[in-house]
C-alpha cells in the first residue's frame, strides 16, 4: 500500500525587541554572561506584575498581516500550567482561546500551493536549562540561565497541509524570509530565535482520514527538520507495514544518528489547566492601529519577486537570488535606479547585467569574508552601476572588470578613475587598431598565408597576437573584423 505524510508545524520565532515580553530589561541576551540580564518579573519574585510590551504586540500583528490573517479585536492572554525547571513562575503566560491572528496564508516559494495558518500567538519564552553530564549519573547537574525567560515569542501554528520535507523546506524558507524582511525578529535557527516542531502522520495515499500524529522536536537546523521530518515517515511507514501500533508521543531529534528517539508519551492528554491571566485585561486591538501598521508594512518577497520580473526583466530564478535578503534586494533597486532608460529592453537589459554581478562576484567575495549584508561592502550602488555601464558598452573587458570591482569592493574607489589609472581602457576604433593590426600582419606571414588558404585557426591566432599586443585591453570583436578586412 503507498502511504502519504500529513505535516503540520509550529514555529517559534523570537522578536527583536529591545525589552522582555512583561518587563522592563533587556531582550538581547545571547552574548550575555548567564543570569546577567534579569528583573524581578522574568525571576518571578513573589508581588510582580506583568506589564504587556506595546512594541511586541504590534510585531505580532505585523507577523499576522504579513500571513493574511485575521487580526483578533480583543485578544487576551492566558495561563499553562506545568512543572519544569526552565519555568521561572511554574507556568507560561501565552494565548489559549483569543491569539492575536487567525485564519491565514503562506504560499509556498515555486510551488504555487497554498499552506494554511491556523493561528499565530503571543507568548513567553522560558529559561534556558545548560546540563553537565557525567560518566557517573549521580554526578551530573543541570543549571539554569534565566537570561532568556521573558523573551518575546510568537507561535506560528499552521493546518496539517505539508505533505513532505521539500515543502517543508519550502514553508521554512518563506516564512523566515517573511519575518526578516517585516523586521521584527533574525528568525535564525542556529541561535535559536527560529524553532520548529513538527507533527507528522501518515494514511493511505488519497484517504482523508488523520491518523495518530507524532510531534517532533529538537531540530536547529533546516536541514535538520527535513532530515527528521524524512525519517519520521520512514520509520511510521514501516511499523504500520509490520502490524504495529503508532502512538501519540514527542519525539527528539539526534542529528548526530540521524534518528528521532522517544522523549514522552501523549497517549493521555496533558492537562495544562489553562485559565485566563488575572493579571493583564484583555487588550483591544483598534482598527485605527491595524490601519497605520498596515500602512507601514514593507513590500513582502512574492511581491518583490513578481515586480522585478515585470519592470526589471528578471528571471524568475533571479529574481528569487536577489530577494533572498530584503538588504540586497533594496540594494539592487538602488544600483538600477541610477540609469536613465530608453525603453523596457534597455532596462531589462542593464538590470540583468546588475543582477549578474551581485549574483556573481559580489555573492563570491562576500562568501569569502563572511558578510552578511551587501551594505558591509565599500561598493557604493551608483559605482556598481558606473562599472556595469562600462563594461556593457565593451568600454572594459571581463578580466579587467573583474579587477576594478575587487578593488572597489575592498577600497570603495570610484571605477572610472580605477580604469583610467590602471590602463585598464578597451582599445577600440580604427585610428587606434589599424597600427597595432598591421604591425601583427607583419611579424605573423605564416598565420597570413595559412587563413588566406582557408584556415579559419589562424584568424583566432592573429586575433590573440592582438590581445597579447594591447594586454588584453583591444576591443576583439572589432580587431577581428578590420583583420578580416586588411586580408580580404
């Protein structure tokens, strides 16, 4: 029998702000020294109150705007009851029956499917448990670090409608890519301000029924998450094929075995004992505020992508490199922005040249030096341009181009005084080629006699004393034509 998988994911993403959720210090704690950065709110000493953070509520409504969602009047905040040592206060304050946004959607990158968003609510994050292991058990321990306890977090609940790990992949790409160019949060997995959970089951293939699902943990990279989401439906697949019974259980990842292992059982439901948080009313959410955030949202990536292929010319698999990071994206409007243009294929076409080197030798040296924004480069926009004007008019050859740009990507010069200085100008035109041309013609009577016998080899040789001649700097195209010329 063929099977399919039914995948549903929950995301955890951390907000940039520069306070905790309820209190006053700091939100920027992972350089911080453990224990360093805390209040009595996020200890939870007896007689705090939580005060709610205005600035991560309306991230929260940006995140639901950018996913289509509906964005909830009044919403309100609530109490999960559990018991674990990360958890300062003995329960979370999070959102059980109000969340903030509902009823959304993500569109898959070249996929065209459309993935459902279920909710997206505000909560707290918890401490942070560092555990010292030992050969003996007896003497290992665990500290806690309460640094990030408080920490803005926003869960991104979706429908089960992912049916493997490339739209998986796809989902997470999309949605990180939402949130850093919305700006509210570095969605980075590594770090830890990106989590994700899975929920995976599986069913005979076209059946609509939902069977037992399996929620899987501990992933901190996409590769990662694709990797266990792989296994997961491996390993339900052959133990339905063996006659065995799928429970309800968390399962953590070992990216070191490349296999999910047994973390706790959810054969019963866990009772949270949720109830409302006594200690923070409902918040109305005017529609006046939703208009003016609203008004403030960036151009998101599918729109971006869509207006460089229309005006831009882009291909779709350029227009998807450019806008992988809102940074070069606004930096490769600003470098095209800089021309004056005739029509749409003089745009289009300077535009593709533009894309071109950002795609290619700027990716490469910032790769080479670990930059992680094209602005941390010394090349101004309107030097990139500068530099692509000339070598679009053959005013510069490749090699040479490649040169000035290193120089200009490491100093900041400007390419027309780069060219001139280094000699670097194409030699074009009659009056200066005809001399160096005749010249060749005369030292090379061999390679004369042997093209005009039909040798076709010899004009690529003549043409290459040229170049030899001129460093490179001749114009070949036209150096070709006046030797076909001289020799007819």
């Amino acid at each position: 029998m063929e099977y399919e998988a039914v995948i549903g994911l929950e995301t955890h993403v951390q907000l940039k702000t520069k306070s905790k959720m309820f209190s006053n210090s700091s939100a920027e704690y992972q350089n911080a020294e453990p224990n360093s950065i805390v209040d009595p709110v996020s200890m939870a000493l007896p007689g705090t109150l939580p005060v709610v953070n205005k600035k991560a509520v309306e991230y929260a409504i940006r995140i639901g705007l950018a996913l289509n969602c509906k964005i909830t009047k009044l919403t309100k905040f609530d109490r999960k009851n559990y018991t674990y040592p990360d958890l300062m206060k003995g329960y979370q304050i999070t959102q059980l029956d109000h969340p903030i946004a509902t009823k959304g959607t993500l569109e898959l990158d070249n996929k065209g499917k459309q993935i459902r968003i279920n909710r997206v609510h505000m909560e707290e994050d918890v401490a942070r448990l560092i555990h010292y292991p030992s050969s003996n058990d007896s003497d290992s321990y665990s500290l806690v670090d309460i640094n990030r306890s408080g920490t803005p977090l926003m869960e991104i609940v979706t429908e089960p409608d992912l049916s493997n790990s490339e739209e998986v992949e796809s989902y997470i790409n999309s949605l990180q890519q939402i949130i850093r160019y919305i700006e509210v949060g570095t969605a980075n997995m590594e770090e830890g301000s990106f989590r994700c959970d899975a929920n995976i089951s599986i069913r005979p293939k076209g059946s609509k029924e939902m069977n037992t699902k399996v929620e899987v943990k501990n992933m901190n990279r996409i590769k990662a998450v694709t990797r266990a989401v792989d296994y997961e439906i491996k390993r339900q697949i052959k133990m339905v094929n063996k006659g065995e019974r799928i429970i309800q259980e968390t399962r953590g990842w070992n990216d070191e075995k490349g296999i999910t292992i047994s973390q706790r059982s959810k054969e019963e439901a866990h009772d949270y004992r949720f109830f409302p948080e006594p200690d923070i009313p409902p918040l109305e959410i005017r529609d006046e505020w939703i208009k003016k955030i609203s008004d403030s949202m960036p151009e998101l990536p599918s729109k971006m992508r869509y207006r460089f292929k229309e005006y831009w010319g882009l291909s779709e698999y350029d227009s998807q490199l450019i806008t992988t990071s809102l940074s070069t994206a606004k930096y490769y409007e600003e470098v095209c922005n800089n021309g004056t243009y005739k029509s749409n294929s003089d745009r289009h076409s300077i535009a593709k040249e533009v894309a071109n080197w950002i795609i290619g030798e700027m990716t490469r040296l910032m790769n080479l030096e670990g930059k992680k924004s094209i602005y941390e480069t010394k090349i101004t926009p309107s030097n990139l341009f500068k530099l692509v004007e000339k070598f679009r008019n053959r005013e510069i050859n490749n090699n040479s181009a490649k040169k000035v740009f290193e120089i200009m990507y490491h100093d900041g010069e400007d390419p027309i005084k780069l060219i001139k200085d280094l000699g670097f100008e194409v030699i074009s035109g009659s009056d200066s080629l005809s001399p160096i041309i005749d010249e060749i013609i005369e030292k090379n009577k061999q390679a004369v006699n042997d093209y005009k016998n039909g040798k076709e080899a010899s004009l690529k040789f003549l043409i290459g004393q040229v170049m030899k001649a001129t460093k490179g700097q001749a114009n070949a195209s036209e150096a070709s034509q006046l030797i076909i010329s001289k020799l007819s």
